[in-house]
C-alpha cells in the first residue's frame, strides 16, 4: 500500500503484532517455552489479559454515541478533523476486527493481501459501489489526518445487507465469506481505521446520521 505521497505506508503497529502473536500461538511455539519455565495455560492467559488490561487503561476513553456506536482514539492525529458538515473527501486505510476478541477478519491494512488501495468515502449519485457502513461514518466524525481510530459498530449499523462499502477484494473468498457470516448471523464489527487523508470542503453532502441521505464509497488512492 502506498501513501498519497507514493511512499510505500509503513505497516500498523496493532496489526503487525496481533499477526505475530497469532504466528506464535497458533504454530504451537509459544507453549513448550512456557512449559519450561512451569507456567501452565490458564496462568499466562491471565498474565496476558492483565498486560492487555494495562494497555487499555493507558489508551484515551471510549466515546459513546446515541446511536450505539462507540469510538477510540488509539492515536490521535494531527492533521485536518472529519466534518461532514465540511463535505469532504476522507481517504482511509482500514480492518475489519471481530468485536469478541479484535481478531482481524479482513481489510486493506492485510499485509497478506494484494489490495493495495484506499478506502475512500464520497457521495455520488451514478456511483454503484453501495453505500457505507453507517457506523464507520458515525464513528469517524472528528476523527484527524494521521490518526488511528478504533470504531464499535452494532449490528443495525454495520453490514445490514452485505453490500455496504468498504468490501474486501473481489478474489478474497475467505474475506468475502467473513462478511457474509457477519451479515447473516447479525454480529457487531470493530473498524480500526487510519485516516490518510481529509479534504475539506469537497462538496461530498454525506449524512452524519445516515438517515436523510446514503453515502456511497470508491477505492481508490488519492492523488
């Protein structure tokens, strides 16, 4: 994946280490370390909670909305803040996690994947893609350039029909398979998203609540 600026995007710290966590536990690696050391299952799995419960602590505060969708900041940005009042163009880079344990289930933040492009969120009447998740574009509100941001969405606000935007690669049948699960059996999603880009004052009219109008979505990197 390449940023706006043609430079290839460094890969998100959050990702990278629950691929390397997974690697380990599920390769069976991890376990005859621990055994040599006497520390059975259910100790390191109480050692680990506790480590990822101090982790939480020292993150920013959940924020909740009335609508049921629940965002966090898990790296402020320092760039320009999404305002759909603004119209704008918003460029991101972004996972779907399972909400029970934020396992990743697909996104363009898979460095196993060959997608290499952006999400971006805009409003066009002849665009076909579909529209967006109604949580992720709650959630992004205020959210800045730069910044990761970690976004709860309930079911009657996620992939309602399967088609909502953003989509995994049109190859990715595994991907694919994951949303169709997460549409049929009614599950909640956390996005983690990177916002790459905001442009302000586009003339993109998206609904904030999105009731009034739908909000529909290209893939492709900004120029």
């Amino acid at each position: 994946m390449n940023t706006p600026s043609g430079h290839p995007a460094p890969p998100s710290p959050l990702l990278r280490r629950r691929q390397v966590l997974a690697l380990l536990f599920g390769s069976g690696l991890f376990w005859p370390a621990l055994t040599a050391q006497g520390i059975d299952l259910e100790t390191a799995r109480e050692r680990g909670d506790a480590k990822l419960a101090a982790k939480e602590a020292q993150l920013l505060p959940r924020v909740r909305l009335p609508s049921g969708v629940v965002y966090r900041d898990v790296r402020p940005g320092n760039g320009a803040a999404i305002d759909w009042r603004e119209r704008p163009d918003v460029w991101l880079s972004w996972s779907v996690l399972r909400a029970s344990d934020l396992y990743f289930q697909f996104g363009s933040q898979n460095r196993l994947s060959t997608d290499e492009s952006y999400f971006r969120i805009a409003r066009s009447a002849a665009a076909a893609a579909g529209p967006a998740v109604c949580g992720l574009v709650q959630g992004l509100m205020g959210a800045r350039e730069h910044g990761i941001r970690r976004i709860w969405v309930p079911p009657e606000l996620g992939y309602v029909t399967g088609k909502e935007q953003p989509q995994p690669p049109a190859g990715d049948f595994g991907a694919h398979r994951k949303l169709t699960l997460i549409q049929q059996r009614h599950l909640p999603i956390v996005f983690e998203v990177e916002v790459v880009r905001v442009r302000p004052h586009a003339d993109n009219a998206i609904a904030p609540n999105c009731a009034e109008e739908e909000t529909t979505s290209t893939s492709s990197p900004p120029s």
